[in-house]
C-alpha cells in the first residue's frame, strides 16, 4: 500500500516539475526625475 502511495507522489511531483512556467515579464517604468546638464570641466582648479 505505501509503495503505490510513493508512486503517486513520485508521479504527481514529476507532472509538476514538468508543467510549463509562465515567462516573467519585466517592465521598465523610468523615474519622473528631472534630466541633469553634464558638470563643464573648467580646468586644473576649477576656475
């Protein structure tokens, strides 16, 4: 009796591990963050 209840199991976790998964799907959603000017290289020390 407890042989079919492991071939069950045994069974139904291979069915399971075979099932196809649904792909995830990853949206990019950008920040409402202000867009920044690049800083000016002004030289050695900066004047």
């Amino acid at each position: 009796m407890s042989k079919k209840i492991i071939l069950g199991l045994v069974l139904v976790s291979a069915f399971a591990a075979c099932q196809r998964q649904q792909p995830q799907v990853d949206v990019y959603q950008p920040t409402g963050g202000p867009v920044t000017a690049e800083p000016v290289y002004q030289g050695k020390y900066g004047s």
